[in-house]
C-alpha cells in the first residue's frame, strides 16, 4: 500500500507472550547446549523469533508464558570483547 508513518509505537517490553513452537539446537554454538529458540506470540497480537534464556527442557513447551529480557547476545571477540545485547524470552 506504500503507506509511511502509518504505525503507532507499542511497547513489549513488560508483556508476557506464549511459545507457538521451539526447537533446542545442539549443533550451533552455546555456552551452554543446547540452544533453545523458537517462535512466541504475544496476546495483544505479534509474533517474534526469539532465543530463549534461563530456561532448560522442563520449562519450554508449547504454550508456555514467557517474558522479554534485555540481555548479552553474544561477545565480539575480533572486536576487543565488545559484548552485543538483545531482547531474549525467558519462562515467566
């Protein structure tokens, strides 16, 4: 529709969302396998791709209530140890 400037800012930050499905990954890199990831819907509408944190096989099945962390993504090591953040979902 070409339409510019048509949507209004919405925070997510404090909401919880529910996993709509996941997948724990041994062959990427993790500090800690596997890594689990998947995708999570919020009731207020929107879907995000996320990682997920502080969570382990008990705590991640579909449906579950999760919340939104700001948190270390990675570290940049060919950049001095720059660590980079992102918004991670973690069980509620």
């Amino acid at each position: 529709c070409h339409a510019v400037d048509s949507q209004d800012p919405y925070a997510m930050a404090g909401l919880e969302a529910n996993v709509m499905s996941f997948t724990a990954d041994s062959l990427t890199y993790s500090p800690d396998p596997p890594a689990y990831y998947g995708m999570i819907t919020f009731p207020e509408g929107g879907r995000f791709m996320a990682d997920f944190t502080d969570s382990d096989k008990e705590q991640v099945k579909v449906g579950a209530k999760m919340r939104m962390t700001f948190r270390i993504r990675d570290n940049d090591t060919m950049r001095g140890g720059f660590k980079r953040y992102f918004w991670k979902a973690a069980p509620v």
